[in-house]
C-alpha cells in the first residue's frame, strides 16, 4: 500500500512539473 501511495505522488510530482513547464512555456511565447 505504501508503494501504491509513493508512486501516486510521483505521479502526481511530474504532472505537477508538466503543468508548470507548459505554462512557463506558454508564458514565454506570449512575451
């Protein structure tokens, strides 16, 4: 249960950091 757990937040982490990434992205371009 505690590995199901940790790989939900690593998950959670990159979908996080993919998110982040595409808006600083999208930000970007706009400028």
């Amino acid at each position: 249960m505690l590995l199901t757990f940790h790989t939900g937040q690593m998950i959670q982490n990159i979908r996080l950091l993919i998110q982040t990434q595409m808006f600083y992205f999208t930000d970007n371009e706009a400028t």
